[in-house]
C-alpha cells in the first residue's frame, strides 16, 4: 500500500469520539510548497489537493454529505489556498511526488480551462498528476458560481469526458446538454499516455457508478473515527455490477481512499478508547488498520494528519513519524481483489 498526504492548503485535521473537521490554518503559516517537500524526503507517494472557492458562513446551515454524521467540516471565515496554483508551484520544487487535487469540483470551472491547467501540472511536473474529479456538495457554493445544484451529476460526466478529449485529441469537439463547441485545439497535451489517470471522489452508488463508467478509480473518504475498511464494500460491488453491465474489465481500475490518522502513545485517551478510533493508536495498531484496507481492496491511502493542536510544526511531526514508523512496512501491503495496485 502506497500512502499519501492530505495537504493543509484548507487547514489542519482533527477528531474527537464521533466526528472529524478542519481547524482553521492562517495562509502565511502554510508553507505549502516545505510541507511538500517534506512529505516527498518521508517516502509519501503523492500529495492530494482540496478544492473550493467559496464557502459560507457558520451563520448559514449546511449539510456535508460525505460522512455519517453530516457535521460542517469547516470553520467560520478560514483561509483557503487554490489547491492547481498550489500545485503548480509544487511541481518545480520536487521531483518524484505525484500530485492530485482531492478533488476538483468539476462543475465549478469551464472544463476545456481545467484540461488546460491540469495538463500544465503535468508537463511542470513530468508526468506526476492523478486527477481527482467529484461532483461537490455545497449548495450555496453552487449557486455563488452562478450554477444549478441539480445540474451537478450531468455537469461532472461531462466535464470528465471534455477532459478526455482535450488531452488526447488533435481537434477537440464535444456536444452535450452543458457544453457544446467543436474545432478547438488544446496544448501542450499532458506527459502521461493516454492522459493522466483519473478517479472519482464519492461515497454513493451513483458516484461508484460513474466511476466505473467513466474514470480508472474509486476514492471514497475514510474520515470519521467509526468507519472501517468495510465500509464501501457495497459501492465496490457497484462497481463491479456496472462494469459487468458496459463490458468494461476492471484489471485497470483502482481501488483508493483518505482518511485521518493519528499515531498515539500509552498516555494517549484518544487512542486507548474503546472502540478505538480508526487508524488511531499504536504505530502497530495503525498499521493493522491499514493492513485491513488493503485486504479490502485499497492500494493508496491518502492520510489527513490529526493535529489537534491546529499547528504546522505538528503537521512536520507527524509526517517524518509517519515516514520512518509506518510508510516502509505498509509498502509491503499489498491490495487484494481484481484492482490494479499502481497509480
């Protein structure tokens, strides 16, 4: 199992017995482009990206779809980084790491400018991109952006198909209900053949669905303290009876996922309680949550660091912990099931 860190570009992780949430970040005590170094000298494989543009206020309810206990999972007026800028400049300053947003709202943005974008993440990078897609969640944000909430399904399939065609034909031309255009040329065409992989963040059916119609893998959320590596089993048999019905073979697909993580020590209540929090504990407890991950399938994990103390210098710690006490021996993991391993 390859793992992956969850960048602070939305701020810092954190759980307590039922729930987790970002705590906010100021922008300046980021360092975005440190921590990715960091994580790529610590043996990460690759770097995962939030997107939005504008959430709002506490004042405002909304409900956030992709867990169980719907609590918002961002604080009031907090910091934001553009997750491609951001990736951009990460680009230049490594060379191995590979880079993802987690994930891009497709809806939010023209997708022939998105195709544009994130083919240059991937020639600046030499071929380091995974394109994380999703369809969003925020009602308002939508609305903010001038677009239809109940368009966002339509919009998304769209979208990744016009990313498609942007990155592996000479003349680009597509006609659907949201888009349509034709005689367009876009380039340079990204490093990777035939285009950079994509998988799709969701936790639905529908979104399983989608992903196997129309993506290489599946990336739900693992977040919440009482999840387990069980917890999709039935979008991944979705995703086979999808697959069954198009005719699509899925040795090419990939299994992924995110969660939070927190390695703990004896004096620890957090780790130590009963039930334990997932992928909370002993450094042989967390591996044994990852273990189960990858006997359900999963090949990459991308870890949103606990940082209950909301810092940065925490952030760096469990990072280089992660990298000498769990990376090296959950390599050995290897993935179960039909899924392609590699990404």
């Amino acid at each position: 199992m390859e793992i992956g860190l969850f960048m602070d570009t939305h701020g810092l992780g954190t759980r307590d017995e039922t729930q987790w949430w970002l705590q906010a970040v100021p922008a300046p005590e980021m360092q975005p482009v440190e921590i990715a170094k960091l994580g790529e000298a610590n043996g990460f494989h690759s770097l995962w990206f939030s997107d939005h543009v504008a959430m709002p206020p506490t004042s405002v309810p909304i409900t956030y779809v992709n867990t169980e206990t719907a609590r918002r999972h961002y604080p009031e007026r907090f910091d934001m980084l553009d997750g491609a800028v951001v990736m951009g400049a990460v680009a230049t300053h490594t060379t191995r790491i590979k880079l993802a947003p987690s994930v891009l709202v497709s809806p939010y943005r023209p997708p022939m400018s998105d195709a544009r974008q994130f083919a240059t993440i991937d020639v600046l990078s030499n071929g380091r991109l995974i394109m994380g897609v999703g369809a969003g969640w925020c009602r308002e944000e939508f609305e903010g952006l001038g677009l239809r909430f109940e368009d966002r399904s339509s919009m998304t399939e769209e979208c990744i198909e016009i990313y498609k065609r942007a990155w592996t034909d000479d003349l680009v031309e597509f006609h659907g209900k949201h888009y349509d255009f034709a005689n367009l040329v876009m380039n340079p065409k990204p490093i990777q053949k035939p285009h950079p992989p994509i998988v799709f963040g969701g936790v639905t059916k529908e979104g399983a669905r989608r992903a196997a119609r129309l993506c290489d893998g599946f990336y739900p959320i693992f977040s919440e303290p009482a999840i387990r590596a069980d917890h999709y089993d039935a979008m991944q048999d979705e995703i086979r009876r999808e697959a069954e019905r198009i005719g699509r073979d899925l040795t090419n697909f990939r299994m992924l996922g995110t969660l939070a993580a927190r390695i703990t020590d004896s004096h620890d209540a957090f780790g130590s309680r009963e039930p334990r929090p997932h992928a909370a504990g002993s450094v042989e407890q967390v591996l044994s949550d990852l273990e189960k991950l990858s006997e359900a399938g999963y090949s990459m994990m991308a870890v949103h660091m606990d940082c209950p103390t909301g810092t940065v210098s925490e952030l760096r710690d469990r990072i280089a912990q992660f990298g000498s006490e769990i990376i090296p021996t959950a390599k050995k993991f290897q993935a179960k099931g039909e899924w392609r391993r590699d990404i």
